[in-house]
C-alpha cells in the first residue's frame, strides 16, 4: 500500500477503485470499463507545465519573457532537493516545485506557499517512512491532474488542492513522467521492466509492452508535423546499447528503431520533437526523420560536452554543452552561430520565449537573442543562492528554482507580477 505521506483517504479509494475497475476489465471485457482515449494535447498558451514545456520538449514559450534585464518580483525559500526534472514548473495561478520529500505550489502573483504536501507539520515526514518518499522527479502538469515519483510510487495529485487522486506502486523506482494526451505512460519495474500507459483520471491501464525502454516525447498528428500520434520512447543512460524508439500511442506497438550503428543519445537530455523530425541530444546533435527514425543530420561534436540538451522553436534548434551555446538550422543542421557561455548547470535544458534564449549559467541567468547569438543580458544570482536547478517561462515572467529557493522575476521597468 501506498504510504499516507502522499495519498489521502479518497485517494486511497480512487486507487482501490482504479485497481477493481482493472480486475473487472478482465471479467467482462476491458471496453466496459475503458474510459475513452483521446491523443490531443494542448499546453495552455502561456503555461509551462512540464518538463521543456510540451510533451514534444521543444522549451519553446510563443509568448515573449523578459528581453531587457530581470527584476525579481519576489522570492520564496524552499528546502533543497536532489537534482531532478523538472526543477520547476507553471500555471497561470501556481509554479511548483518539489524538496526531497514534499510537492509544493506557490502562488506566482506574489510568491505566497498555497498548499504543500505532505503538510508541514504532518508527523509522517520525519518518521521512518520519509526515506521510502524520496522524490525522484520534480512536477509534471497535465490539466487538472499533478504526478510526482516519491520513493517507487507514481503518485496522481490534483494540481488545485494537492489532494491525491490514486497512485501506482512498483518495485524500483523510476524518473520519466510522460503526458499523452488523456494518458500518462512511465516506465516501470514490476517484477520486470515494463513500458505503461494508464488513464491520467483513473489510473486504468491502457496498455503495457515488457521493455526496459523510457518515455521520452510525444506529439499528436496535428502536431510536430508529424503524419501520425508518435510516442518516442528510449534505452536509459545505464544501458550499452541506447536506441531510440517510435511507438504507436494507442497500444505501445512498436514503428521504427533506430539501428545500432545510430549517434548516441543522453535519455536525461530529453530530445524534442518539431517539424517532422525528432532532435536528440548528446556530445552532439542529431536529427531523426520522425517516420522511420533515420538519420537527417549531425552536428560535431562540441569539446568539453558531455550532455547536449536540443530546445527548438521550429526554425532553429539551439544546445548548450562545453561553455558554448550553438544555434543550427533546423531542416539541414548548418550552423548559424555559436557563442560563449562560460559554465552552465548541464542537468537543466535552456529556455526559448519567443527570441530570446534564457541560459542556465552556473552563477547567473544569460540571456541571447535567438536570431544573432547577442547578448541581451546576464542577470547575476546571489551567492546564496547555490546554482540553478531549473528555469520555466509563464505569461511573460522568467522563474527560478535556486538550491534553496524560487525566484519570480518580470522584465526590467516592471513593478509587479
């Protein structure tokens, strides 16, 4: 059973249901009880509210941040947490983020705590339960619905209350949280390595497929400019032979592999996926054809890089790796310019609102316009800060997670959120 760190009473009840409703699938068939699939996601303009933004992790906000220099709103202190992904993210209402063992959702007109879980004063943080609750993945929003992994558990949260709504326990634990559409797939032991989609309100299992592979991105067919639902799925970091994978959505079928003569690739760095082709990151970039998974382009390989984390706003894909930031055209991987950057934090993928590209440095925010590589500003943390451990772009507002802290900011001239 879950620990009641994370799950409430009716949370428990939803996960009893969700696990009946599986059993009685069985009995009478699963349509009975299946609740209706549908592959369209849509991030509300404006939001940032998973990792790189979308499901396709392009990083790419339409809506323009600050261009001018950052002037912070306000900040929050919040306990440290593991390095995890993402560090943070944002709604309209709330930016989330998590410490080692709570989910936390402030309000980001003035930075104000709405709601923690577990409870600040709940006893079961610090019993002997808490190293069982470790959290593995920071927040991941989809709708209503919030998911965190805690310890070995994928827990469903409403992302308004922070009430838990079910949750699914495994045998190890795991860190890649993957929205499609009305699902939610991960990848999970369970005895064995399985890849599996469940309904993000219920918890039903839609499908699983016995692999050891991760989800990494999705794009509908109205999206991505691809001709059909691709979920793009991967070997881990641990594994000797990484591939990428092309599945199909609706039942996790496999498309496309690619071969094993393919560039490597880093899971951890997320490849995106825009304009019919999926960008993958690494020592460097490459680009798949997103029907068969055959390689387009590659760049070089940058020196010093270890983790090259590919962003794009469609026209160009943009990575940062070795002290440089580097910009290629992205039908032919021709690149159009390339900057120094000094030290950057390699586990956070930079951020793209509208031409402007927010780079995470060790000590400061740096910000290039994406058509030249200029700079159009570097915005110093303060020491006490300790780094970035994660940056998202919302309704025109830049925000930070610190080690120990979550900072708003608005563009230069303004006064408030």
């Amino acid at each position: 059973m879950p620990s009641e760190s994370l799950v409430s009473r009716r949370g428990l009840l939803a996960t009893l249901a969700g696990a009946a409703s599986i059993g009685l699938g069985a009995v009478v068939g699963s349509d009975a009880v299946r609740p209706p699939l549908s592959l369209e996601h849509r991030v509300p303009a404006g939001e940032w509210p998973m990792a790189k933004r979308t499901p396709r992790r392009t990083s790419f906000q339409p809506q323009p941040g600050p261009q001018d220099g950052l002037v912070e709103a306000w900040h929050q202190p919040v306990e440290s947490a593991n390095t995890v992904s993402p560090g943070l993210v944002a709604t309209h209402d709330r930016v989330y983020t998590v410490g080692r063992y709570t989910v936390r959702a402030i309000a980001s007109a003035d930075g104000q705590p709405d709601w923690t879980r577990p409870r600040e004063n709940a006893p079961s943080v610090l019993t002997s339960r808490a190293p069982f609750e470790f959290l593995q993945t920071g927040p991941t929003v989809s709708g209503d619905h919030l998911y965190v992994v805690g310890g070995v558990t994928l827990y469903g949260l409403d992302a308004t209350s922070g009430q838990s709504t079910w949750a699914l326990r495994t045998t190890s634990s795991f860190d890649h949280v993957l929205p499609v559409g009305t699902l939610v797939v991960v990848g999970v032991s369970r005895g064995s390595d399985s890849l599996v989609a469940l309904d993000q309100a219920t918890s039903f299992e839609r499908w699983s497929r016995a692999t050891a592979e991760v989800p990494l991105a999705f794009a509908s067919g109205t999206e991505g400019h691809v001709d059909a639902p691709l979920l793009l799925t991967g070997t881990t970091a641990q594994s000797n032979s990484r591939q990428l994978v092309g599945r199909d959505p609706v039942d996790g079928s496999v498309r496309w592999r690619t071969t094993a003569d393919a560039p490597s690739f880093e899971a951890f760095a997320l490849p995106a996926i825009s304009e019919g082709r999926v960008y993958a990151g690494g020592p460097r970039l490459t680009a798949f054809a997103a029907t068969d998974g055959s390689v387009e382009w590659q760049t070089p390989t940058v020196d010093r890089a270890e983790s090259i984390s590919p962003v794009t706003d469609g026209e160009r894909v943009y990575g940062v790796g070795g002290g440089v930031a580097v910009a290629v055209d992205a039908a032919t991987g021709t690149r159009q310019w390339s900057v120094s950057v000094g030290d950057v934090t390699p586990f956070v993928p930079p951020v793209i609102a509208g031409e402007t590209l927010y780079i995470p440095g060790d000590d400061a925010v740096i910000a290039l316009d994406t058509t030249d590589g200029s700079t159009r500003f570097r915005h110093a943390l303060p020491e006490s800060t300790g780094g970035i451990d994660g940056m998202a772009s919302a309704d025109g507002n830049l925000y930070v997670r610190t080690h120990e802290s979550v900072r708003g900011y608005v563009a230069s001239g303004e006064a408030d959120l």
